[in-house]
C-alpha cells in the first residue's frame, strides 16, 4: 500500500478521535437546548469548571485557600490527603447537581417564559461568573490532571499495522479510552431519554410546559436533573481534555469547537452532535494533512467554522436537526 | 363542614356517590377584572358535572382553579373532605385530578404512545436513580404501566396511531389522545375543557360516546366544559351556569333548562 494512504488512514482515525472530544462537548449543548430552549454558552467553562474541582479534590486542595490566605495571612494550600480518582469523581458529581440546583434556583427559575436572547445572555454572564468563581476557589496555575487513564502510544495497533502495512499507526491511548467512554455516555443518554420515566418527562417539558404541569411534572425538578446531566457531561470532557492538555482556564474555550459542531449536527439532535463532531474532528485533520502544506498550515484553526458556514447555506437546521416549518 | 353524606342513583341506574370537590364561595380576579365571584358548587363521586355559560362567563378559569393552574384570592377548595392549601398545577395533578385542555396541549414531538405514557406518572414510583440503571423495580413498573396504557388505547380505539408523531394528526384523533393521557393517571377527577369543539357532528358523537363509556366503565367523576347545549344535556348529571363570573343556576339538565336566569342568560335580556 502506498504510503501516502497509510498516512492518511492514520490521519483519519485520530481524526475521529478528536471528533469524541468535540462531540463530548457538543452533547452538553444539546441536552439542556432540548429540554429548555436554553443554548448554554457556560457549557465550556462548566467542563472547566468541573475538572478544576476534580483535581481539587484529588489533591486534596484546600478551596478557596488565596482567599483565605490573602484575608488572615495563612499560609494553608493542602489539607495533605490525597483522595482516589473515583470518589473523587462522584464527589465532583455531588459538586455539579449543587451547581445545577443553584443555576436553576438563582438565575433560570426566574427567566421562565423570557426571549431565547434573555435567556443567552444569562448563560453568558454565568459562563464568566464560573471562570472566576473557579478561579478563587482552585487558583489560576495550569494543573495536572491523571485519575490513572493510560497514556501515550497504543502499542498493539501499532503492532499489528507495522505487520499489516509494514508501517506502524500511531493511536493514543487516551484517545481510545476516551472513544469508548463517549460511546458509552451516549448509549446511556439515548436509554435514558426514550425508555425511562424522567427521560419522557424531560422530552415533555421540552415540548409543552403547560401540558407538563398537568400530567404532575415538576418543571423546576426536571430543570435541575438536566443541568446535571450536562454536568456529568461537562465532567467526562473535563477529564478528557485535562488529561490530554493539563487543566487551565484556555479549556473554557473548547465551548467555541462545539459551535460549528452544533451548526453541522443540529442543535437538536443527540445523534448529530456525535456525528458532527466525527466529521469536524476528521475533516480538520485530513484537510490539514492534504492541503494544510499549501496554506502554510494552522488550517485546524478556521477549516470547522468554514465547514459550519458551508453547512448553514444548504442547509440551517444542520444535517439532523428538525426542520423548522413555519404555517402561514 | 361538609355535606359528603349519601349520593343518589340516577335515571339510567348509575350510582352517584358522595361529595369528592366542593369550592366554597370562590372569587377569582386578574388585577382588577373579577372573573370569577363568590361561586359555591360541589363534585359528587362518579357523576358527569357541567360547566356552562355563555363566551367569557369564566368557565376556563372555573377549571383553571379546579387543576391549580390559578390560585383564587378568596374562597377554599375541599378535596376529599379535606381543605386544600394553594397548591403548584404538577401537585394537583398528582392527587388524582387530571385534565385536557381547550387547545388541546400534547407533546407534538413524542408519540401517541409516549404521550400516555406521560399520564402515567403519578403510578411510577421509582426514582431516578432506580432508573439511571433500569433495573428491577423501574423495569417492571415500565412494563406494568406499559399494559395500563396499552387498555387505554384499546378502549379509545387508537391503535392504528400508537407510534405515529402526535404533530402528524388530525384535530379530532389530537383530542382523543389528550382525553387518554388524561384517562392514564386513574384520575379521581377528569377535567374536560370543551372536549367537543370545533369538531363535526361525527366526531362530537364519538366523542360523546366515550366520555361516557370512561364515566360507566371506570366510574370516573368528570367534570366538563362545554359550549354544545344539547350534548351537556344528553351527558351531564347536574350542571352549572355561570354569566359575567357568577353562579346563575345549578341542578340537573331539566331544572336548568326551566330556569328564567339561564333562559335570559343565553337568550339576551338587558343586564340592569
């Protein structure tokens, strides 16, 4: 097989998996656009936001310790424990449904019924309240994220490529694990969705508040429950991502990947939120490996905005989301 | 406090039981509009109860403080001899009071099926973490209810739509999915508002028919909205007539129709 092939399947491949993480993301969006209307500018910075405390808790970080210090003149950081990667993970869980019952009860209980816009806005603003918030509670240094996911060169692809083509794939790890972690939040998500009775009484506020109410659904409950699914969200995207880069406040910006990945996928669609982001993750990669030569590279930058604008003009609901049919 | 002493039977030899709703001397208002004043009547168990009046008289919103939807300034609600304190529509709706609605609120996106489903809340019990893992007792309730639902239907005669997108239906077959979701919660009271309108005679006669099939069959206490004077006097038990947010008459179908209020009401006499 000729080489320039084999680069380009070993191209394509991390590709997709670079999809994962943007469609990780990208899912957040969507689950809280569905069930509320509300697209979450915050989604971003709540993935920020949740590995900052993770690593926090793991290191057994004393919260809001410069504050402290700065106020008393202490000198305390740690508590000098060190908490394991999984019960830390369900106590950043508990961390992310108090923030979602604070969301709810603070700021979205009292927007009911206001313009998309108003509602946009409040996202914005909680968006930079948390960056801060996050700030002062775990400082602002880039840290180091590990809850013990394998790292680095998976060497049975590359073994088994190296005897397939006589040239060895270079897949990570991470990327793998991070593949499978996805696919099975996804399965998880659409189960719950469809086959589950808070999953129906999600859809049904989604579609009518008023007939919701009469069939005995809470409104304010079924809001908490979605903030705090998009918090796990943001919490399986904060790992992957804080693994891979180190957790600092740049992750926050992620949140604008998500966007041409929600214009292509639809903002409606769990499915195509995946999808979109396997064809922008895929896309950028072989678009750079192809042309990026000629262009002087750093096409990654701009080629999923670019692709999204192309997508808009044929077609604006996205490639899976609901086609909008307005009667006259 | 209240007269929940023995029913009656009717004329077709239905057993109508004691009070189940009494509203005492409700008044309702909207910043300076009184839409309802100072009305007083009672539900009795297994009856087929009307509320009519000609356009605005306040019916809507006589149904709207039945369900919770509107918390009345004054007045009290007793339900099951019991006084009920303001309350959120989704509580209402899980002591067993379930309603439709005038324009008919669906879930236009889920289907037929889903949309009962919905209706069914009140009987599953387990909680969210139960069914995150969909194990054991969320699993078999899902399937218990599931075969509630599925009697629903039979009895509606919707099968054929059951996995059709409630958007995609006509007007007619839209209410009668309403009426399931509403029949699915087992409700202590059902609350119609104009089941019947802007439907053709064929449909209002189906219509008809199953509203009182559910009340003969499952004995459940209905109360209605409606603007049709001959079908609330074919359906109905007793009847209420409001006019400018008050109570003009009250009794069966017989003693309404021979009341000079009513009569005036509907016909137009000079208001003094």
């Amino acid at each position: 097989m000729p080489e320039q092939l084999l680069w380009g399947m070993e191209v394509f491949l991390n590709g997709l998996m670079a999809g994962v993480l943007y469609a990780l993301v990208a899912l957040g969006f969507v689950l809280i656009f569905k069930a509320s209307g509300i697209f979450n500018f915050s989604q971003g910075v709540m993935a920020l936001f949740a590995a900052l405390t993770l690593v926090g808790i793991m290191e057994g970080q004393v919260p809001f310790s410069h504050l402290i210090n700065a106020v008393f003149g202490t000198e305390i950081h740690h508590f000098g424990w060190h908490v394991p990667a999984l019960a830390a993970i369900l106590l950043t869980m508990v961390v992310m449904v108090l923030l979602a019952w604070l969301v709810n009860h603070f700021i979205f209980r009292h927007l009911v019924n206001q313009e998309p816009i108003i509602l946009f806005m409040a996202t914005i603003g909680l968006a930079y309240f948390l960056e801060g918030f996050g700030d002062i509670m775990w400082g602002a240094d880039i840290k180091k994220l590990d809850v013990g996911l394998p790292q680095g060169i998976n060497g049975t692809i590359d073994e088994v490529t190296y005897n397939l083509f006589g040239y060895g794939f270079f897949i990570d790890n991470l990327d793998l694990w991070a593949t499978f972690i996805a696919i099975l939040l996804v399965i998880g998500l659409v189960l719950f969705a469809q086959y589950s009775k808070h999953g129906r009484a999600m859809r049904a506020v989604a579609d009518d508040h008023q007939a919701a109410l009469s069939v005995g659904i809470s409104l304010n409950f079924i809001w908490v429950m979605v903030w705090s699914l998009a918090g796990f969200v943001a919490i399986v995207a904060g790992i992957m991502w804080g693994t891979k880069s180190g957790v600092q406040f740049s992750l926050s910006l992620i949140a604008l990947k998500a966007l041409p990945v929600l214009m292509l996928g639809g903002f409606t669609s769990i499915p195509g939120a995946i999808v979109g982001g396997l064809i922008i993750g895929v896309g950028e990669k072989l678009f750079e490996f192809t042309f990026g030569g000629m262009m002087g590279g750093a096409t990654e930058n701009w080629f999923a905005y670019v692709l999204a604008l192309i997508v808009l003009v044929f077609r604006p609901q996205g490639l899976f989301g609901e086609k909008i049919i307005e009667r006259v | 406090m209240l007269d929940a002493s023995e029913g009656y039977t009717t004329e077709d030899g239905r057993k109508i039981g004691g009070v189940v709703m009494e509203m005492k001397n409700i008044t309702l208002r909207f910043g300076g509009v009184v839409a309802i004043k100072d009305i007083s009547f009672d539900i009795r168990e297994g009856e087929i109860r009307a509320i009519i009046g000609p356009n605005g008289a306040g019916k809507s919103s006589m149904l709207n403080v039945i369900s919770g939807f509107y918390n009345p300034q004054e007045g009290q609600v007793f339900y099951k001899g019991d006084l009920r304190p303001p309350m959120k529509p989704y509580q209402v709706a899980r002591q067993g009071i379930a309603r439709t609605f005038q324009n008919i609120a669906l879930f236009d996106g889920m289907s037929v099926l889903d949309n009962i489903m919905t209706g069914r809340i009140r009987q599953m019990e387990a909680g969210l973490f139960a069914q995150a893992i969909w194990k054991g007792k969320a699993e078999r309730e899902e399937v218990e209810n599931r075969e509630a639902v599925e009697k629903i239907i039979d009895f509606l005669e919707i099968q054929h739509i059951r996995k059709t997108p409630v958007g995609r239906l006509p007007y007619g077959l839209k209410k009668r999915v309403e009426l399931a979701r509403a029949l699915a919660a087992e409700p202590s009271i059902l609350l119609l508002d104009e089941p019947m309108a802007g439907m053709n005679v064929e449909e209002k006669e189906d219509m008809s028919r199953f509203i009182l099939d559910v009340n003969d069959e499952f004995g459940t206490t209905i109360a209605l909205i409606e603007h049709d004077m001959g079908v609330v006097m074919d359906l109905s038990d007793r009847v209420v007539v409001m006019d400018y947010g008050k109570k003009i008459g009250d009794g069966t179908p017989d003693e309404v129709r021979s009341n000079q209020a009513v009569i005036d009401a509907y016909l137009g006499v000079a208001h003094d």
